[in-house]
C-alpha cells in the first residue's frame, strides 16, 4: 500500500532514490572502516582499534535507519554487494592495505566527501516537498560532521 502522506509519488521517488544512493555510500564507508578495524596494527593499535569499531557501530545505525525511511516512503530496500557497488559515490580500494595515518586520511576523505554530497541530497530533498526526509539527511550529515572533526583532530 502506497503511503498518503502529501508527497506525490515523483517526489517520493526522487527521495527513495537519493535514500539508497546514500544508503550505497554508507554501506561502503561501513565495510571500509570495519577493513581498516580488522587491519589496523602499530603503537596506537588498540585505540584506533577502539575508535574505528565505535565509528562502524554508528554506521550500522545509520544504515537501519537509512533502510527503514525508504519504507516509509514506500519503497523496497536494496540489499546486495552488487547493488551497494552500483550506487556508491565512494571508492573502494582492493588489495590496499594502509598505515595508522593513511587509514585515517581515507577515512576522512570519504566522509567529507559524503558531507558534500548530503548538503546536495538535502537541497534536493527540500525541493521534493519531503521535510521528513529532508530533516532525516540533515541528522545524517551533522553524524559525519562530528566523525569527521573527530579524525581531523588525530590528523592535526
């Protein structure tokens, strides 16, 4: 059953795809930081350890969360490697494996990157009439704003 909820179904659409783009991004910045938990080695090994798994558990959050809204829109939640690949706007890096400070450097990359990108999601979102939506995005930005400060700081 379609939801009637004030939003026509273009512009429901329009959302549910911005909503599983950005659900892509978020699964591949999930298996990235969960790469770099598992691979992580040197002097600062147990607490970059620690800080990565706390950034994956966060994401995981999100990533329900991500899913969830695109059934409340009415839409079906895509769920395969295959899927996530396609979608993206990140950049995977096989067979790389780097250090403490590169980790952290691609880390943040992406989610500065992902910042970018939601501040268009958000403007696009705000267009389609959705503030639901649109207030949703503007939570998952300030997530990534504060992960990203975070990982800066370790940089400076």
């Amino acid at each position: 059953m379609k939801p009637e909820i004030g939003i026509s179904e273009k512009n429901l659409s329009k959302n549910i795809d911005i909503l599983s783009v950005l659900l892509a991004d978020e699964m591949t910045l999930y298996i990235k930081t969960r790469k770099f938990h598992w691979n992580v080695s040197g002097e600062s090994f147990m607490e970059l350890h620690k800080l990565f798994e706390g950034q994956y558990s966060e994401l995981e959050e999100t990533i329900d969360a991500i899913a969830e809204r695109i059934n409340k829109l009415g839409g079906k939640t895509i769920g395969t490697m295959k899927e996530f690949g396609e979608l993206t706007r990140l950049k995977e890096h096989p067979d790389k494996y780097p250090d403490q400070k590169e980790m952290m450097k691609e880390l943040l990359k992406d989610h500065d990157s992902l910042i970018v990108e939601l501040r268009k999601d958000i403007e696009q979102s705000d267009k389609n009439k959705d503030a639901g939506t649109t207030d949703f995005l503007t939570g998952v930005m300030q997530e990534h704003e504060t992960t990203a400060w975070v990982l800066r700081r370790y940089l400076n």
